[in-house]
C-alpha cells in the first residue's frame, strides 16, 4: 500500500477550527481504522473543533457523548441513519437519538431504494463501497428488509417521510439526504422546508448514485439546502478533482461545504481529510477564503445549527 499524502501546513492552518461532519469511526459494524476517542483526540492534535460519527446501521450519539466526556477539547456529534437495522424511517428512533443528543439525521443510505439493484446498477472493483459487501451478504442469508422507500407511486413523500421531518424539526437537528435519488432528495429537501426543518443537507452529490447535475445543485442550494463535499468522493476516483471544482465554482463557495467521509481502514487518516481536500482545491485554483469558508465556516454553522433555511 502506498504512503497517504501528507498535509500542507497552509490547508491545516485554513481548516483549523473545523468539523468534519462526516466520519466513519469504531467501533462500527465495519473495520474502522480509529475509534471515536483516538479520532477525537487526533482532531484535537489538528486544532479541529469537531466531528460527527456516522454509522449506516445504529445511532452514534451515545458514543459521541462518551467521546466528548473523554476528549472535552473536540466536540463529538452523534447522528442516526434511517436504515432497515434501526426500523427504516422510524420517528421513535429518530427522537430516542435526539434525545440522546443526535445532531443529524440522515435519509436512508445502504438501505435507500437508489441502491438497490433495481434503482441503480451496482458499483464494480476497487471503486466499490466498503458496506456493499455487507449488504451482500446480509442479502444471502436472508436477513434484510428491502429498501426503504420515501415517495409513494405518486411521487410524494411516505407520511413517515414527514414524522420524522417533525421531529428534526422539534428537535433542531440536521436533515441529511443520505443515499436518496435525485427526485427523492426534491422531494425530501420540499418537504423538510415546509416542515421548517431548518439545516438540510444534500449528502455527497456527486457521488454517483447521486450525480446530481450542476443545475440541480444550484436548484437545491436556492432552497438553501448545503452541498457535502466528500474527499472520499474524488479520492477514490469517482469524481475528477477538477470537476469537484467547477461544482463548487457553479453552485458557490456560500452554499457547499467539505467533509472526508473517511475511517476505513485503507484510506488516508480520518483527522488529515479536510487539509488534504483543501490541498487538492487550491491547487485548482479555489481561493484560501472560499476553502475556509467551506471548511470550517459552514460546518461550524452546520455543527451549531446557525446556518440555513
């Protein structure tokens, strides 16, 4: 395995100060390369304020409350997926997780109808995510639920959808959109507004069971939702750097924000991400004040619920 690229002292000192809202730490169903203390205290070796933990199968939030007890200095996020291990989309663990002090909420993401064979091819070689064979073999023995579905026949969201769309709105948490098709994540981000939801997410679009179009970012972030920007994303080749630019360039500074998206165990170090995406975005030509802004003024908004709709 080759040696992962190492950070430039400008990208750190333009993250500094950021959370990385997006981080796959142990322990978790899958091989994570930290646990959520030893990514907590490496965030704080970094000068980062935080980072939210996210698992595709449970909530995170009582982990993250023991990792802030443990590392006081970095402030830990918690967040739930709506997938079929935790009952699909289910307000009861929606609100028991924001209870619990939850930050996000995310759509579905291995279980949405979008990654399911028959809503998207499934992805082949290196390129593969790590949980596909997961869900693989959970298919084999029998064990899963199906996708879980947000849009009726009709094109409208499940009255689920808007249950839990109530609670994140009662409970001032982030709506993300997950793993969600194109006219799902419409669908879902309307929704969310006229719930007064007020920070929605749209999770990775360019991820290609995504691949929203620039003129669908731009629709999206006019409704004020926030574009993720994932390092994994380009990283792994299944976007060009260069074009991860010119969506930001198209949809704004203003509007998207970076995230790594990391903890497996092959991948550069969870706590190096947001520099090592900055790197990569300024030697495109994206300018210092646009990486910080991304970096760490909109995940500070994100983090302490004071940026959007």
């Amino acid at each position: 395995m080759s040696a992962h690229p190492a950070c430039s002292e400008r990208a750190l000192a333009l993250v500094r100060g950021g959370y990385d809202l997006h981080v796959h730490s142990g322990p978790d169903v899958l091989p994570r390369q930290a646990n959520d203390v030893e990514a907590a205290r490496r965030f704080a070796q970094r000068g980062l304020a935080g980072f939210a933990i996210k698992s595709h199968y449970a909530s995170t939030a009582a982990r993250a409350r023991l990792a802030r007890w443990l590392v006081p200095e970095v402030d830990a996020l918690g967040s739930i997926c709506l997938n079929a291990s935790v009952g699909g989309l289910n307000p009861l663990a929606a609100e028991m997780a924001a209870r619990e002090g939850a930050r996000i909420v995310w759509m579905p993401t291995v279980d949405a109808e979008n990654e399911s064979p028959s809503g998207h091819p499934a992805a082949s070689g290196e390129n593969r995510p790590a949980w596909a064979a997961l869900q693989d073999e959970l298919q084999t023995l029998g064990v899963t639920r199906g996708p879980v579905r947000v849009m009726d026949g009709n094109g409208r969201v499940l009255p689920e959808v808007r249950e839990v769309l109530q609670v994140a709105a009662r409970r001032g948490m982030v709506l993300a959109t997950g793993h969600l098709g194109r006219d799902e994540i419409f669908a879902v981000v309307e929704a969310a507004k006229r719930a007064a939801v007020r920070t929605i997410v749209v999770t990775h679009p360019d991820f290609p069971t995504q691949r929203l179009s620039a003129e669908d970012q731009k629709t999206l972030a006019r409704e004020e939702a926030l574009l993720e920007r994932c390092f994994t994303t380009a990283h792994t080749g299944k976007i060009a750097w260069e074009k991860m630019a010119d969506m930001i360039r198209a949809v704004g500074a203003r509007h998207s924000f970076l995230s790594s998206d990391l903890g497996q165990p092959h991948n550069p170090p969870v706590e190096d991400g947001l520099a090592l995406m900055a790197d990569r975005l300024l030697a495109l030509g994206v300018p210092d004040e646009e990486v910080r802004m991304m970096a760490v003024h909109n995940t500070v908004g994100i983090a302490r619920g004071e940026v959007g709709a």
